[in-house]
C-alpha cells in the first residue's frame, strides 16, 4: 500500500505540471506579500521607523494575514482544488486512471495529498513572502535599516498552523465536489457561495456552523458575533473528516467509474 | 484455455432497459478477438465491465482464469486498454503523458520511448498532446495501453479517427503484437471489414445479446453456405422449372433464378440444358454474401 501511494502521489504530481494551478500556488503565496513590500517602498519615512520598532514582525503578520484569511487564501484554495481534481474530467481521464493497477483508495489518496502538498507549498511561499517583503526595503534603500526584532519563527509557525487547520474544512468540501462534479464551475461556484455565507455569517452566533468561516475567524476583529466558546480548531478537524470520508464512500460507490 | 471467460453477463441501467442479456464471451488466449456489433449493441459496456469501470450487476467475468472482483489489480496490472476516444493528458508532452503512467506500473524507463516508437509518434518532442492530431492521440492511447507490456489487450474502437493509412499500420501493428508478443487482443468495431482482416476469432452481439461467437472460419463458412448461383434467362419460369425437375433447387428472386452453388460440371449441364430447349441464358454468375451482409443478417434476424 504504501509504495503503491508513493508511486500514486508521483504521478497525480506530474499531472499538474503545466497547469494553471501551479501559477495559482505562486500569485497566491505572493501577491499579499508583493502588495505590502509596494506600500513599504512607496512610504519610506514609515517603513524606517515600523523597522526599528519591537512590533515590526507582528503588524507584518496581521497585514498579510488579513486579506489572506478573509478572501485571498480560501480563493486560492477553491481555485487550485478544483483546478487539480478537474484534470481528470477535462481531458477524459477517469477510464485511463481506473483501469491503472492501482486501488481506489490509492488513487483517490494518492490526489488528496498532492492537494496538501500543494497547501504546505502555499503556506510556506506566503510566509518567505512576508519574511522578504519586511527585508527588501533595507536592501534597495540606503537609509532603512534592517528589522531590529529577531523573527519570532515560532509565532509565525504557530499561527500558520492555526490556519493550516482552519483551512482544511475547504479543502475536503472543494474535493468533494471536484470529484462529484464534471462541470467545474459547480465546484468553483459552490466554493464561492460557501465563503461568500461563511463571511456573512460572521455577524451570527451560531456562524461557526458554515465550515468556510475558520479562516477568517482567524482574525481577533472577526470573533465579536460566532459564539467564542466553541473551538474553531476542532470544529475545523471534525468537518475535514466528516468531508473526507462523505467524499470516499461517494468516490468508492460510484457506479461507472469513467 | 480462455485468456477472457464471461457467464450470464446482465447489466441493466437505472431505468431497467437491460443493456447486456446473458453475456456468454470466450475469448481464446493469444488471439484477436473481433467484438462486433452496431453502435449501441452493447460492446462499449461489455468492454467497461470486462475493466472494472462498470460495477458487475448480474453474472461472472474472469480474465486470465481470475474472477475480475477479487483480482482486479492483478489483472490490470497485465492488462492494456483504449476505451472509446483517446484518453490523455492534453497539456502534457507525449512522453510526459507516459511517464504519468510509468510511476504507477514501475516500467522500466527505456519502455517508454520504445512504445513511443512503435506506434510512430516517436519525435514529438514536447509538443504538447492537446496538439495532436485524432490520429496521434489515438496513437499515444495505444502506447498509454502498450506501456506495460500487457498480455492482453482491449481496445474500443481503436481505428476511430485514422486516416486509411492510420488504420493499416494499425492493423499491422495489433498484428505484430499477436503474432510476435502473443498479446491476445480483444477489439471491439462497428465494421466488420476492419476487423476481417485482423481477426481470428470473431463475436457478433445485437441489442444486448450474443448472436455469434466463433472462429473466423466458422463465419467465413457461413459465407459459402449462403453464396449462390445467379442465372439470367429469356424465359425463368421454365429454366427453373427444367432445372427443378432434374434434381436441382431453383427459385425465381428479383426475375432471376437463384439456386445453391453446385460443381462447375453441374452449371455447365444446366447451361447446355436451357440452350439446347430454347432458352437463351444471359448471364451466370455466382453471388458471395459478403460477410458484412452476414452481419446485417445475423442482427437483423434474431
């Protein structure tokens, strides 16, 4: 079993090669980064005196994680799932790939991890971003000194795996439906919806129901409404494997597999 | 000893309409099995069953002597396959699109270029397989099935899309694999002409149900067992009736006689017989069904 997914996952992973998705990983992790190491540069006076202040690494973080976790990083999310699982259907794959020697464990394994590897590639662009777009203006203006605060890595890694967790209810829904659907545009656009009624339900008490809202609920100004004594964490884990497995006995039972 | 074996193979769509009746298939080990039938008999299913892509409903299918449900893995780990239209990677290169494939069979890498080669689209370089032409994704399908040196092979249709050199070479090519890698090949068409001309072993199914199931000889014999001779006349009624009462069968068909092929000697007494009473005999000839008019036959009549 082992190999036999080891062999799987090398082969889901040459299927992206070429695609949008790996575009997609990239502007991702990127353009949040991009956009503030922008303002930085356009507003030298600011940038110099945020670099010699304690707090530097801690409003970088906000500043990124913000937009991400509200919009960006589920967007990214619900574009590049859909995009992977797509593959099959988009170029008549699905007889090709059921008839390799290969489980239907494996295979529907075998995608899923890509998907994560994809992820933890995502999540760790997006922070080499935020490390680089705080580190930049030093190097191309004379008078910027650099951070006096060290990194607080471990925050950073903490934080990430917060929202690691948080992030993975979409993942398991925008599978789900990639693999349940042909047209892409249903898996895109229930994605949508979905985070379209996780942000809207962040003025609810009960909001921590839409499985979309984690992420946001990220944001300390996020948490004024969705009742603060339930664990966005476990209510996170507990929908991935609700999701997880829905998904798999939906792919296993699937009468025609082509 | 059958490389493919179905019993009773029923299978029926959620509205009930049964799309297979009874599947009875034997496929000999190392030969071409030609799966004939008109589009929507029923082959493209029996096909998908035989792979696993169709859930069995009804009956049993075992392959290499295997049943198919317990030994599904280790069946298609021998097993080649193209269902229906190409099915690959279109932005992937074509040796990308093997290599998809080589990390799950664990073929050696040099595999790739040489099925690459013998299906001649050996130098497409990194053009990707989106632009290929039908014929070259057809092709790469048939490499995709090649890659791992499979012992048998089930094609849907392969020729779909070819130009008519494209099918000779890939005649010539599932030829080659009979004969030199004893591959036993099940192919399935709608034209009988195509699969003549490769075929050793032949099944006909019509609306669900197995008509024919043979060698090609058998339906080659068939073919002579409905030839006849064709005979023109001035006057039929009484040719026929001449020949008739000499111990011959004749009847009048279209205002021709028709009558069973007999010796050369025979036609020859029956021609001298007409002339000498008066009747001027225009034409003889002898009319072969020709097997795709067995075909019609068979799935018309049953």
């Amino acid at each position: 079993m082992t190999i036999a997914l080891l062999n799987g996952i090398q082969s889901e992973w040459l299927k992206k090669k070429h695609t949008a998705a790996t575009w997609l990983i990239l502007a991702g992790a990127f353009f949040m980064p991009v956009l503030t190491l922008t303002v930085r540069l356009i507003h030298p006076d600011a940038t110099r005196k945020e670099n010699m202040q304690e707090t530097l690494w801690t409003m970088m973080h906000y500043r990124n994680w913000a937009a991400m976790s509200m919009f960006l990083m589920p967007m990214a999310l619900i574009l590049f799932v859909s995009l992977i699982t797509n593959i099959e259907y988009k170029n008549n794959t699905w007889k090709q790939l059921h008839t390799t020697p290969q489980t239907f464990r494996v295979i529907f394994l075998s995608k899923y991890i890509v998907i994560f590897i994809m992820t933890v590639q995502l999540f760790l662009l997006f922070h080499i971003g935020i490390y680089i777009a705080a580190l930049i203006p030093s190097l191309l203006l004379k008078d910027i000194q650099f951070p006096s605060a060290p990194f607080p890595l471990r925050g950073y890694a903490k934080a990430a795996i917060y929202f690691f967790i948080d992030c993975t209810p979409i993942i398991a829904v925008q599978y789900l439906l990639g693999l349940r659907f042909k047209n892409f545009l249903v898996a895109i656009g229930g994605g949508f919806a979905l985070l379209v009624a996780s942000l809207l339900a962040l003025n609810w008490k009960y909001g921590y129901v839409v499985p979309y809202i984690y992420m946001p609920l990220g944001l300390r100004e996020n948490r004024t409404f969705v009742d603060p004594n339930v664990s966005r964490h476990l209510c996170a884990l507990g929908y991935f494997a609700v999701i997880t497995l829905l998904s798999y006995i939906l792919y296993i039972s699937k009468k025609e597999k082509s | 000893m059958n490389c493919i074996e179905t019993k009773d193979l029923w299978y029926r769509y959620t509205d009930g309409m049964p799309i297979l009746k009874g599947i009875d298939l034997q496929v000999p080990a190392g030969a071409v099995y030609g799966f004939l039938g008109p589009n929507g008999a029923g082959k493209s299913t029996t096909l998908r069953l035989l792979l696993g892509l169709l859930k069995k409903q009804q009956g049993e299918i075992c392959i290499f002597g295997q049943r198919l449900e317990e030994n599904r893995i280790s069946i298609l780990q021998k097993t080649g396959s193209l269902i229906d239209s190409p099915s690959i990677y279109a932005h992937l290169s074509a040796m990308e699109n093997l290599m998809v494939l080589q990390k799950v069979y664990g073929t050696p890498k040099h595999k790739m270029q040489e099925v690459l080669d013998l299906t001649g689209i050996g130098n497409t370089g990194k053009k990707k397989a989106g632009m290929f032409s039908l014929g070259m994704k057809q092709r790469l399908s048939v490499a995709i099935a090649l890659l791992n040196a499979p012992s048998l092979l089930i094609l849907d249709e392969p020729t779909n899309g070819l130009d008519p050199s494209g099918i000779t070479e890939m005649r010539d090519l599932l030829r080659r694999l009979n004969q030199e890698q004893k591959i036993t090949i099940l192919i399935s068409s709608h034209l009988l002409a195509e699969i003549e001309k490769v075929a050793t072993h032949v099944g006909v199914i019509h609306q669900g149900s197995l008509m024919f199931q043979g060698t090609l000889d058998a339906l080659m014999q068939m073919q002579e067992q409905t030839s006849a001779h064709v005979l023109e006349t001035s006057d039929n009624a009484r040719a026929a009736a001449m020949i008739n009462d000499r111990g011959m069968v004749a009847r009048i068909e279209n205002s021709k006689i028709i009558m069973p092929v007999v010796p050369k000697d025979k036609i020859a007494l029956v021609s001298a017989l007409l002339t000498s009473n008066n009747i001027a005999v225009y034409s003889i000839s002898i009319v072969k069904s020709d097997l795709e008019t067995i075909f019609i036959d068979l799935t018309k009549n049953k």
